[in-house]
C-alpha cells in the first residue's frame, strides 16, 4: 500500500517548484500578499456552504501559501518551516498550560494580556472594521475592562441607539438622499459608529461572533429578496416598479413560506 503523502512531502515539492517553475521562482512574500488573503476567504467560503470536498482542496491552496513564505525565508536565511514548526507547538503548550505542564486553565486573552503594553499591540491595521472592533473589545476584556453580563452592553445599545435619534432629528442628512458631509453629518456618523461598536460588544458578550451573525443575515436576506425578486416577475413586473407597500406584502409572503 502506497503511503500517504506527509508535510515534509510538501515542504520538498515547494522547494523543487522554486527551482524549477519560472513563475515560483519570480515570487516574493510582497507579491504572494493578494494570493493569501484571497485563499482564506476561498477556505472561508467552502466552509460556509458545508462543502467538504471544496474545504480539502481549499485547504490545500492556504497550505500552498504557507509553505511558499516558509520556503522563501529558508532561502533568505530568516527562518525555515521547522522553525514555523517549533514556535507553533511551543505557542500551543503556552496556550494549554493545564495540559502541558503544572499550570491552571486561563483564558488566552489574560494570558496574551499580560505580555502586551496596550490592546492594539500586534493587531492587524487591516482587519474588518467589524471583527478589529471584536478583537479590540476581546483584548479589553482580557485586562478587566468588561460587564459581568449581556446587562451593561443590552443598556449601552439603548444608549446610543438614543443619540442616533437624536442627531437624526438635527442632521440634514437623514432629510436628503445625498449626504451632506458637514458637522452634522460628522455627529451622527460618529453615533451611529458607536451603535455600532455597541451592537458587537453585545454580540461579544453573547457568546456570538458579530462577523459571523452578520453573515448569516446578508445570506438571509439576499435569498429572502431573491425571492421577492421571482415573485414580482412572475406578477409582471420588476422590484423598482413596485410601491414600498408592494414589496413588503411579498417580503412577508416569501417569510411565511420559511
């Protein structure tokens, strides 16, 4: 029986590749940058459609990315995959003290904590806005700075959702289909930022991810539309032909059928 192929098989083809294929060859970490973020959000949307079969060749193109930048620090000198290797396993035993040595179980964030000098340390500048605003929270947490409950943040959402409607009612924005980008329209983009923020601390605090939640929901509501869509063509005639009272009457038809 022919055996499996390892890690340290992939490793040799990616060495081979660099010396042999032009294309490979003519790589930098700087020029691999798209083809990494582009193959997470491949592995991302295999997971999210339950394909199995997508996720292992998905996988697969991450695994690629990771092996290239191991390869190409090898060949500078900086690092190589073993050393990828060796920090990974020392990192996951720091992380499990209570399974990997004498210590007692605490979150990782409390543990993280107490190496950094502020929450914004090693934090992506380039993060959704939505998951940063997650991990920023997360990482305040991880120092104290948290409600005990869903209380605080259920109250903090009351809050700001308050001084939106406030500043709706003075902004010439909420009047005009154009914005006006003067300062009152800094105000309430400034409020409804912090509604924002607001509504993904009490995700947070929830036990749910706000990026994931918001996912679920753009999904929801594209295939819910979608439907409306189908219902007013079949009706003869198209979405921006029909009043509001038209489209609502089919939204909630197409609910009902869920």
């Amino acid at each position: 029986m022919q055996a499996k192929p390892s890690l340290e098989d992939t490793l040799s083809l990616m060495r081979d590749l660099r010396a042999r294929c032009d294309w490979d060859a003519a790589q930098t970490h700087e020029s691999l940058r798209p083809y990494l973020i582009e193959e997470a959000y491949e592995v991302d949307d295999a997971i999210r459609a339950g394909d199995d079969v997508k996720l292992r060749e998905e996988l697969g193109d991450l695994l690629l990315q990771v092996l290239f930048h191991a390869v190409l620090a090898e060949e500078r000198g900086a690092f190589t995959m073993y050393d990828v290797a060796e920090g990974f396993i020392t990192k996951m035993k720091g992380r499990h003290p209570h399974l990997y040595g004498d210590g007692v179980r605490q979150s990782w964030e409390e543990m993280k904590a107490k190496r950094r000098s502020s929450i914004v340390d090693g934090l992506p500048a380039d993060l959704p806005a939505l998951h940063r605003a997650f991990r920023l929270q997360d990482r305040a947490a991880g120092v104290g700075f948290d409600w005990p409950d869903v209380a605080g943040p259920i109250e903090k959402v009351e809050e700001e959702l308050g001084e939106v409607r406030n500043e709706l009612k003075e902004s010439p924005a909420s009047k005009s289909s154009a914005p006006v980008f003067d300062a009152a329209y800094q105000r309430l983009e400034e409020e409804i930022g912090d509604l924002l923020f607001a509504v993904v601390n009490l995700s947070r605090k929830a036990g749910v991810h706000p990026a994931l939640a918001l996912d679920k929901a753009n999904v929801k509501f594209a295939r819910r539309f979608g439907a409306v869509e189908q219902m007013a063509a079949a009706r003869g005639f198209k979405p921006g032909e029909a009043s509001l009272d038209q489209l609502d009457g089919m939204w909630d038809e197409v609910k009902d059928t869920e």
